[in-house]
C-alpha cells in the first residue's frame, strides 16, 4: 500500500472541500487516515484459502455453523462502512479446519473494498476451495452507513445477503436446517 500518495491525496481533499490542511486539528490527519487504511484494506493482500490450508481428517460429516461472526467493512462506492455479523454452515466430507479459521476468512474478505453480495459469494466460494465439503451456506445482515448518514438516511434498516452451495442448495431439509439455526429469534 502506498502510504505517501494516500496521504497526498488526502491533503488534497482537504484542500476541495475547503479546509486548511495546516490547521492543528488536521495536521495529522492524512497520516492518520492513511494508517487507518493500511488496516482497514489489509485483506487486499491477504490469500484467504492459506488460511484455509490448516486443517485435519476428522471424519466429521455433519453440519457445522459459526454464527453472529462480527464484521467490518467498506462500500466501495462511497468508502463508507457496513458492518454486521456473518453466519457459516458447512457439512465437511471428513476435513475440518478450526472455527477462527473461517472467522479469519470472513476478515480477510471483509478488509477489502466491498459490496455486500460479492462478500457472501466470497467466503462461500473460498470455503468450497478450501476444504472441498459437502456444502456451504453463508448468510450476512449487515447495516451500511451509505443508507443510514446519506442518501435515504434509514437507520436501522439491515441488508441480507445468502450464498448456498452444494446440498445447501439442492436439499431444501438441509438448508432450511441451517437457516432455522441462524435465524433462531431473528424476524425476517
């Protein structure tokens, strides 16, 4: 990431919307941001099925699911926030990795320039590449400041996005098994 020429750009936003980037309150600014984007688009860099790559035979084939899985991110078409939780199932044909693992996953992706539907066709996809299971079903609820501090400003309205693959999607038991789990409490 080139730090020098975030910052540079920086200052001259500063400068277009008619601030003085010398004034002691901004001084520091692009710096600061530029750090802050360092962390905030890490995941450009980053290969999600390394992460992926650490798991065992377990002989495991029933469904396992990490729900309310907290994230982080930024529209790309505003570089404003969303964020929200992401819930995984998936049934492994025998090889599982450890649950931080596809917490991790869901990190790297979300520290990325993002849109919400190809963030839940993402996780799905590198899972599927990842562990090669039975199936996969990914589900996010994610609020994006874009609709809450701009635009429409409706506060408190979630976006949900699904990914299903494998028997997610041709088994209907299965995959109403999963929503039923992540769901559990949560109105539609």
């Amino acid at each position: 990431m080139d730090q020098e020429k975030i910052q540079a750009a920086l200052h001259d936003i500063l400068v277009a919307i008619g601030e003085d980037p010398s004034r002691e309150g901004l001084v520091g600014t692009p710096r600061r941001v530029s750090e802050m984007y360092a962390d905030l688009f890490a995941g450009v860099e980053q290969d999600p099925l390394e992460v992926l790559s650490v798991g065992f035979e377990e002989g495991h084939q029933e469904m396992v699911v990490i729900k309310d899985i907290p994230f982080y991110s930024m529209c790309e078409h505003h570089l404003l926030p969303f964020f929200g939780v992401v819930h995984i199932g998936y049934i492994p044909n025998g090889r599982v990795v450890g649950i931080s693992k596809l917490a991790r996953v869901v990190e790297i992706f979300a520290r990325r320039p993002q849109l919400q539907e190809r963030l839940t066709t993402q996780i799905a996809n590198s899972i599927v590449e990842g562990l090669e299971p039975k199936g996969v079903a990914v589900v996010i609820e994610a609020e994006h400041m874009c609709m809450i501090m701009r635009g429409v400003e409706k506060a408190g309205s979630k976006v949900m996005t699904s990914a299903n693959r494998g028997v997610f999607r041709s088994n209907s038991i299965t995959r109403s098994e999963f929503f039923s789990l992540v769901l559990k409490g949560k109105s539609l």
